[in-house]
C-alpha cells in the first residue's frame, strides 16, 4: 500500500505541475538553466540537462516531488514491468559522488526496488572500468542523477553500470561507450552533444558503432539545428516533447517540444531506413519522449543544488527510450532501425514546432515522420 499510496500522491502532483504547460512553449514563470556550459569546444561535448529553477518546480511534500514520476511515464508510454536481466548502461563525463545514495533515495521515495552496488544491480566505474573516478561536477552530476533516475523510472528492474568519462571530449566519452558495451550493457544512454565537425565520420563515429547494442543519444536543447553524437548513423537519436494528461483514450497528449534538435547532418551519410525526401544525409530525429521543462521529470540529487528537482530537456528522453529498447528484450542488428519498421507502434506526435524552416517536417510537426520528434513516442515496447 505505501508503493501505491506514494506513487498515486506523486502522480497527482506531476499533473498539476504538467497541466501548467502549454503545447510547444514554456509557461509563464517557468525558468530554466543549463546543468552544463552551452558553448563546448571543439571535439567536447555539454550535457543537455536543463533544470527548473522556478518557485512550483520545488518539492511541495516530502512524499510527492514536483515532476512526473514513475507511474505517470509508465502510464504515458504504456510500459509494462519486466527488463530482468537487462542492461541500460549510462556514459556521461565527471564524477557524481552521491550517484548511489541519491539514487537510493528516488528509489526508495517511489516504492522501486533497490538498486546498489551490493545487491549487483549498480555499478559506478570510469571510462576504462576503473574505480579510480574523475574529478567530481556539480553541473554533470545533475546529468547523471537525471539520467540513472530515469532508467529507473522506465525499467525498474534494469542493471544500471554508471560510466564516468574523465573529460566531455568525444574522444573519452566515446571511450566510455565502447566500456559499456563491454560491461554487458543492452542499451547505452548518452545525453550530451556538440557541434558537428568533419571529424565526426572518420574519428568519432566508430565509438558509437555497436551492432545489437541500442546507443541512444539526445538531439539538443537549442530548437532547429542538429548536434553531434544524435547526428551518427549508428544512433537512435531521440527528440522532445510536451506531455500533458488529457481526456483522450490514450489518457496524455504530446506536441512538439520547442527546444528539441532537429534537422539534416552536414556530413552522415543517409542510413538506408530513412526514406524522408529533404534531407540527402542523416536527418534526426529518430524517435522522441517527454523533454519540455514545463512538464518535465522529477529528479534527487544532493551534489550541488540539493534535494528534489525537476528536469527536462532531451537529457530527460534518451535515457527514457534506452530504457524502453531493455524492457523490449529484442534489441538485434542495427537497434536505430527498429522503429521505421515498426511505425505503427509508436504515438505519432502531430502538432507544434522548434523553429524555421520554412514550414517544412524538418521542424514542423506532421502525421507520419517529422524531424523533432522522428517517427513518435513509444506505445508499449512494440517500435523497439
């Protein structure tokens, strides 16, 4: 009864934070800042976590944390229980040290099943597998509470191996990647991302080239305009969007997020499953989940701004469609390609936009696909 007791407060809670929103735009009052530096150099990445700031986004109860909870993205997303046995592996840069107590807290808070280092389901290593952490970051250590909190959301029942690289720079976060592979992992989540460059075709891409291993990446927070690792032909790059409880069968409705990324890659080749006509290289998004601030995910993090927070950003949804290709248990060849196969088992997101051009899917919403939230959101397992 305490399971249920909290996660039906929590619930309640998340939608009158939710019903704040309105469809592809922030709200009055709500404010936001970014977890990480917006500008990276060349060949780093930042983060995409964005961080409500605003007086209704802190906790209101002790027991019921602003923010959608557990049960509300179950609910959204129509997941069912179950990932036992599987793997969703998290790569992000710096060292959280409160990553295990923080996320016993969530956990615990909405009636999930322990999740530690003793009892095997958590592992915290750096980018070669060691126990000799980076230097702690107060702004990536929010990443990282987003990130396992979210695989904890989705797929309770997941191993989660925590891979801190020692720098945001392609190359050791790409080097993480390859050691979650190793680890076992089914899915590797990575919410961060940068400009595109040449080089991500002949020196970066490789870290993302795991055949059987779903590698989901964020498409960015910054509106139209497209970001590297979401640009790679080997990803799942995952989109944005606005979720609000409604009157429909479904129970929730989703529009556009403004801030998703979206577009055509200046330099990937079209993958052969991507069949859209104005993009004559890659075009991302892929597919997308829940990413507005305005409507966004609670999350508890103590290093650094301290207790229950609420997130948004794509940082909130890669980890969220990582975690629905574990619970899908059949994740084989190239895990990108699933969904274009499988359309119909998605909820097409029919409605808003993240910026100009020219009117056309590349950031308008359509029936079908369109390029800030691909081919939609999941429904059920069944697209992955």
């Amino acid at each position: 009864m305490k399971f249920k007791s909290l996660l039906a407060v929590a619930a309640m809670a998340a939608t009158a934070l939710a019903m704040t929103g309105t469809a592809s735009a922030a709200p009055t009052g709500v404010t936001t800042v970014h977890s990480c530096s917006t500008a990276p150099a060349p060949g780093y990445a930042a983060c995409t976590a964005l961080r409500r700031t605003d007086a209704a986004a802190r906790s209101f109860a002790p027991a019921a944390p602003s923010g959608l909870s557990p049960a509300n993205l179950q609910s959204a997303y129509k997941l069912p229980t179950g990932g036992s046995g599987k793997t969703v592996a998290i790569v992000d840069a710096y060292d959280d040290p409160n990553a295990e107590s923080d996320l016993a807290t969530y956990r615990s808070t909405f009636g999930l099943p322990a999740c530690t280092t003793a009892n095997g389901c958590f592992k915290k290593v750096n980018q070669t597998g060691g126990t000799s952490y980076p230097t702690g970051d107060t702004g990536w250590s929010e990443e990282i509470s987003l990130d396992v909190d979210m695989v904890s959301a989705v797929c309770p029942s997941c191993h989660i191996p925590l891979v801190e690289a020692t720098s945001p720079s392609y190359v050791n976060l790409g080097t993480g990647v390859n050691e979650a592979v190793t680890l076992g992992a089914t899915a590797v989540s990575n919410s961060y991302g940068g400009g595109e460059s040449s080089a991500e075709t002949t020196s970066y891409d490789t870290y993302y080239n795991h055949p059987g291993v779903a590698i989901t990446v964020s498409s960015g927070d910054s509106g139209y305009g497209v970001e590297y690792p979401a640009a790679s032909r080997y990803v799942t790059a995952v989109g944005g969007t606005h979720l609000v409880t409604s009157a429909t069968t479904r129970g929730w409705t989703e529009t556009v997020w403004s801030g998703a990324g979206s577009g055509c890659s200046a330099y990937e080749a079209k993958p052969t499953w991507q069949t859209d006509t104005s993009c004559s290289r890659r075009t991302v998004a892929d597919v997308s989940a829940v990413a507005d601030p305005a409507t966004g995910v609670a999350v508890y993090d103590t290093y650094g701004v301290s207790g229950w927070l609420v997130f948004g950003g794509t940082s909130v949804s890669s980890p969220i469609v990582a975690s629905v290709y574990a619970l899908s248990g059949n994740v084989s060849g190239v895990p990108a390609s699933l969904a274009y196969s499988h359309a119909s088992s998605l909820f097409d997101v029919t409605s808003g936009s993240n910026g100009s051009c020219s009117g056309t899917y590349l950031c308008t919403a359509k029936a079908g696909y369109d390029g800030p939230t691909g081919l939609g959101t999941p429904n059920g397992t069944g697209a992955f």
